[in-house]
C-alpha cells in the first residue's frame, strides 16, 4: 500500500512552480552578513538565502498589504536556510542539525526513540529549543525530543553562538537553538506534500497548504504521520501531529498570529538487547546482539505516550525602519505516560505539566548601534503521578520564572568591526509540598565580530553566568574564523565551557547536578568545488575533563567525530532534473559513558563505546523546481556498531521519498 501511494504522488508531478516567501528576514549591514548564513558547500553560494530586508515591515504595493514577517534573535546567529538541508539525507528534524558545527547524535538506531542531540559538547538536557523564540523544552524534564517537532514545517534553523546561548529563554541552558516555523503566505493557494519510507514498515507522509481566506486573513495547516514497526522487540512507533495558523493583516505596521501545534504519540521502550540474558548462554555476543529476531530485550512491555498542546497569540509590528516589536502570549500542555506493563510488577508514571507565558523581542535601532531587549515570563503547574498494583501517589509542584535581557552591538568602521555586549536577569520561584526555593541567575558577556574582507572573518566571545539551583558558575569562550571565496570554504571554532547544569527534573533539585567540568572543542568545515564534484568534510573534537558527586553515568558525544563527502551535482536532461549524489562517510571515535564517584576517569573497557564508522550512499533529485526525490542507501559496508550501548544501529538498508510543492 506504501509503494502504491508513493508511485501515485509521483504520477501527479506537473509543471507548477512553487514559490514561498522565506519565513525569516535578515537585516544586512554591508557585506558582514555572510557569515551569519551556513554554506551550503555543493553550491558554495548563499547569498539569495540572505534577503534585503530592513526590519520586519516590508514595503507594500499601492492598494495591497504584504505580511510582515521575524527577524531572527540575532543577525550575528548562525543561520540554517531550508534549501541548506533540503537535500540531505533527513528522517526528522533532528537530522537538519547535521550542516551545524559540534554536531552529534546520540542515536538509539530506531524510529521515534528518545534521540539525544548534542551541540557544542552539550546533551539535549543543556540545550534550549525555541519555536520562533518561545522557549519548547518539556518544563519537568527540561527536554525537547525533536520527534515532536514536524520537520517540514521548518523554515530557518537558528543556533547562537556558544557565548550568547544562555541569553534567551527564562532557563540558563548553555546552547540556544531557534526553530522558525514556513510562513508560507503565498499570494495563490499553495500546497507541499512529502512521503517516504524505508525498512521495517518505516513511513512518513506530511501535508502542508495554505491559502489567503479573504484579503486580510491568511489560513495554512500541517499534518503529519510517522510510524514504524518493531525492529528489535518492543522498538514499534507512531505519532500523529498536526499545525494550524491563521495571520490575520491588521495594517502595514500590524499582524496578528494565532497557532495551535498537536503531536501525539506512542513508543516502544525496551531498555535495550539483555546481554546477561545472552552472555547465560553463548559467548558469541555479537551473534546474537546484532539479529534482530533472536536477540532478546530488557523490558517487553515498555510504553512511552507523549501528549503535546501549544496555542499562541503572536503580534508582529513595525512603525518605522528603525524598531520592530514580537510579543507571544502562549499556553502549553505536556502529558508524559511512562509504564513498564509486566505482569505482577506493572508501574505507570504520568508526568503533566500546564503553563501560560508571555515572551517579548523589542529591538531598536540608533544610528550605528543596535540593540535588542528579550523578557520572558511562565507560570508552570506540575502533578507527578505514580500507581502500581494498590499504590497511588500523586505529588504537585509551581514554579514561576522571569527573565530579562538586552544585547547592544556598534557597527564601526564601515561596519566591518562589530563589538556586543549583554547581560541578561533571570528569577525563579518554586514550590514542591511544603519546600519553596528562589533564586536570581544573572549572567553577562560579551563579544565581536572583525571582517577583514568580503572573504574572511573571525569571531571571538566570553560569557559567564549562574545556572539554576547552584552555586557554581558557568564560564563559556569561542573563537572562530571563516574564509568563504568561489569554490572553497574553511571555517574553524574552538570553545570552553567550565562548569555544567544537568537541570535534573523540578521535583529533584540538589545543587550537586552541576557538575565541576572542563570541555574544549574544536570545530572544522571543509568544502571544495572542482568542475562538478564536490567534496565536504566536517570534523569535530573534544577534550573533556569532570568530576561527578554522585557516580552518575556521563553523557558525553565521542572524542572524535568526522564525516567526508564526495557528492556529483549538475543539471541533467535538458534542465529538468538537478542532481546531487555521492558517497558519505561518517567516523564516530571512542565515547566516555562512565565515571566512578569523587575520582577522574577510571579505565576499563566497560567504560567506553568503541570507534564505529559507516558509509552511505545519498541521491536528491530536483525535477522541473516542483519536486525533489530522495534516496538512501545507508551503511553500504553492513557494519554492526552501537552509539549507545546495546542499542544497535540500523543494518544495511534503503529508504527513498519524495517531496512536491504546487500551486492549487
């Protein structure tokens, strides 16, 4: 049935055009935006993702209103465009981050499992996602698993630097990520559709279209259903998401934006392969590890059910060329449903979490100098529920938060020299029983920007703040250089982070979940373009030193991470199909998964997960600019390898899919 609807999709490719106004507009100073835009290294030209807009209002024909459309946080952020990974091998929106420098995916090797991201050395437990600058994470847990985020709906991927990440949001996380929604507003009804599938009854289809209801009023929705079936016993999956908008244009300064997001769904959590229930019987490990009929799991009947519902009223304004206001009120609801099923021992815990919160992004413009002021404001209400057999116990938590911050930024010297500072206040109240905690976070830093020339550039930034629920503070470094010309691209960082907040869940703070640590990373891209062959190469390292008080487990990324591209691109058949394929490489070196209590690292072969490689084959194909066919031959050499422990990763396999945008 599967192949059947993706050969009727493909059957009603026709001549349209699709056109779509980017979501997010940046506001170019001179020649010095390049930098804040990813390359995408098989074109190594992005210039057209970087549009000519000086705020948020956008200069409208006589008689007819034009939308106004973001700004991102910070022009100085880096900036992920949709046509930057609109080829690249992606099964969810996790997979975007790829193109990112201190990129690592901590990957359970199935479809819908609790992925764990990191970015600059940083787990998903220090990262703060947004969604057009409202802070997503799951409050209890402080998680955001990117399997709830549809990834169609994307528009711009927006990372900041590693010395601003604690600056927004109402959390000091160390890194902070930007997902901006399409806003498609066509000035015709506008429809994209894409499908694929791969083993294991793996398959996606998401619809999106949109549509100018009555001149002032622009409606659009997305639905989305992803599902697999068991790999490994107990591994099945399936969600159900879906987005709707209305934009309604109150003038050429005003609009209003109201959305709804919904993302429902199921997972089957085994615990992993039991290698004490393998190694009772045979000393071939491997044998039975990596089939997937025979070997056997830690838990049968372990469910994991994640309920989500975001509403937000969203006002965008812009009297002027030199000020622009983005003020959401927003209401948010999480159901986290986590149960074993075993007979006889059967627990289930139910996580909820109901919060309101209003976010503001004022920025204005004086001269030379910019500056931008970000306020957030929530009110969370937890119930922690926990039943097994005749117990049932339930527990109640609030916890208020307000946060405040301003960036100001001199363009001198022909604005080729940029030098920022920013402070940013944040407050917590909470209540657990009868205990109330509070505490003021504030953090500061600064940093600059150089552009030698059209070509080169470097960055340099320093921020130091407190995290919440200790003592310790956070001390961040980045250093960066960047030279773009023709066909060939460099660009290099290297970061220090000392300290760490884990940000356990609310109902268990202790100050010892900051962590006394020492990371450095360093960041290499690559990219050279010889006739129509193209070859990439993105490296990163770390060095990381800790001391954990109470022997938790760590969670670091490899010390060593390294993927290489040879990749063909031209136009072929008259024009008609624009082709990129070739082979991928991908090296992950030894990982760090455990410490002992109040001494360094202790050795042992038990501690770490050894280097692992593959290789892939990667083939998208643009056909007339109206639809774009993927496919994936991954693991090309059937390598078994794990990237965490006993949750082998996908053998050799194929997937393919399709993408297409149309008017109506």
């Amino acid at each position: 049935m599967h192949r059947l609807i993706f050969f009727f999709l493909i059957s009603l490719v026709t001549n349209n055009l699709a056109q779509v106004l980017d979501t997010i507009k940046i506001n170019p100073v001179n020649f010095t935006q390049d930098s804040s835009a990813v390359t995408p290294i098989d074109t190594l030209s992005f210039a057209d993702s970087l549009l000519n807009t000086d705020s948020l209002k956008v200069e409208a024909k006589k008689g007819k209103m034009i939308p106004l459309y973001q700004t991102p946080l910070s022009v100085e952020n880096l900036i992920i465009k949709k046509h930057d990974f609109l080829r690249i091998d992606y099964r969810y929106t996790a997979d975007f981050f790829k193109l990112s420098p201190f990129y690592y995916l901590k990957d359970y090797g199935t479809l819908g499992q609790p992925n764990d991201l990191f970015l600059y050395g940083t787990n998903s437990k220090g990262i703060s996602f947004f969604e057009d600058g409202v802070y997503y994470n799951n409050r209890y847990s402080n998680l955001f698993d990117l399997n709830h985020f549809q990834s169609e709906s994307v528009d711009s991927i927006e990372i900041a630097p590693l010395p601003r990440g604690f600056i927004y949001g109402p959390y000091n996380n160390s890194v902070s990520v930007n997902l901006i929604s399409k806003d498609p507003s066509p000035s015709l009804p506008y429809t994209r559709v894409k499908y694929y599938e791969g083993p294991y009854d793996e398959t996606m289809i998401d619809g999106l279209f949109s549509l100018y209801v009555f001149r002032q009023l622009i409606a659009s929705a997305e639905i989305t259903n992803r599902i697999a079936s068991n790999r490994y016993l107990n591994t099945d999956y399936s969600v159900w998401q879906a987005k709707a908008k209305l934009k309604y244009l109150l003038s050429d300064s005003i609009n209003l934006i109201g959305t709804y997001r919904y993302s429902s769904s199921e997972t089957g959590l085994n615990g992993g392969v039991d290698v004490d229930s393998i190694l009772q019987a045979t000393q071939n490990l491997e044998a039975v590890l990596y089939n997937n009929l025979e070997a056997p799991v830690i838990t049968e009947s372990g469910r994991l059910k994640v309920k989500q519902h975001h509403f937000g009223l969203r006002l965008l304004s812009s009297f002027s060329k030199n000020s622009e206001t983005d003020l959401t009120l927003f209401y948010k609801f999480y159901l986290d449903e986590n149960s074993n099923g075993q007979a006889g021992n059967s627990f289930t815990n139910k996580f909820r979490n109901k919060l309101w919160g209003a976010f503001l992004k004022q920025g204005f413009k004086f001269d030379f100098l910019d500056a931008r002021l970000f306020a957030n404001y929530e009110s969370n209400k937890f119930k922690d529920s926990y039943s097994s057999g005749d117990i049932l116990e339930d527990n109640y938590s609030s916890m208020n938060l307000f946060s405040i911050a301003g960036v100001l930024s001199a363009y001198l010297l022909d604005s080729a020299f940029v030098p920022s500072v920013f402070y940013k206040y944040a407050h917590y109240d909470y209540q657990f029983g009868e205990n109330n905690y509070s505490g003021a976070n504030p953090g500061f830093g600064f940093d600059v920007k150089y552009y030698l020339s059209k070509f080169l550039n470097f960055y340099a930034g320093y921020s130091e703040y407190k995290p919440f629920y200790s003592d310790l503070r956070i001390k961040t470094a980045e250093l960066g250089a960047k030279f773009l010309k023709e066909n060939f691209l460099a660009d290099l960082k290297l970061f220090n982070r000392k300290n760490f907040n884990l940000h356990y869940p609310v109902n268990y703070i202790n100050s010892n979940y900051t962590t006394e640590s020492n990371i450095w990373g360093l960041s290499s891209q690559l990219g050279i373009k010889v006739w129509k062959i193209f070859l990439e190469a993105r490296a990163s390292y770390y060095d990381i030193t800790e001391r954990w008080y109470d022997g938790i487990t760590t969670n670091n990324p490899p010390d060593v991470i390294f993927t290489t591209g040879l990749f063909f691109r031209d136009f072929l058949f008259n024009d008609n199909l624009d082709l990129k394929a070739g082979f991928e490489f991908t090296y992950f070196g030894k990982q760090t998964i455990g410490y002992s209590p109040n001494i360094d690292l202790v050795g042992g072969s038990d501690l770490f997960i050894n280097p692992s490689n593959r290789l892939d084959f990667i083939a998208a194909g643009e056909i007339r600019k109206v639809a774009i066919v993927y496919f994936t031959w991954e693991n090309l050499f059937d390598n078994n390898y794990y990237l965490v422990r006993f949750y082998p990763m996908p053998e050799r396999n194929i997937r393919f899919g399709l993408s297409w945008e149309l008017f109506n």
